[in-house]
C-alpha cells in the first residue's frame, strides 16, 4: 500500500510541476488522466521511448518497475476571448 500510495503521490506531483509552467507560458492544461488500457499505456511508452529508462509492459500487460504510472495531461495555449457584441 505504500508503494501504491508514493506513486500517487509522485504522479501528483508531477502534474503540478506541468500546470506551475503552463501557467508561467500562460496555457492552459487538462487534469492528469491515467493511461487505462493496455494500447494506451504501449502508446505513451512507444511516445516517449521509455525503454531507455527501463520502463516497459511485460506479456501480462503489467508495468515494471511495479509502481510505475503512466498517464497523460494535455496543453494548450490559452483560448481567445471574443469581446462582448462580436
């Protein structure tokens, strides 16, 4: 349960890293959404060539090291404000 929960804690922690510098270029992100499907999670670690770092899915579809956690946030620069009568 302590690994379960240090993960989370990191996986926190790293979106709030993400949101502190969007908001320093003045954009905007989306809330952490965990990678849930097997596709997704090879998808992300394909993306970001994860078996450098020793990150991968085993024929179980489980991830190693085993409090790994794979999600995703999305950014965006800010949306126009229309002026009011347009």
């Amino acid at each position: 349960a302590l690994g379960e929960e240090s993960a989370e804690q990191a996986a926190n922690f790293v979106h709030r890293l993400i949101t502190e510098e969007a908001k320093e270029e003045t954009c905007e992100v989306s809330p952490r959404t965990d990678a849930d499907t097997e596709e997704m999670r090879m998808n992300v670690l394909a993306s970001l060539d994860a078996e450098k770092i020793q990150i991968r899915l085993d024929n179980q579809g489980h991830l190693s090291p085993r409090f790994t956690r794979i999600g995703y946030v999305l950014w965006w620069p800010p949306a126009k404000r229309r002026k009011s009568g347009s």
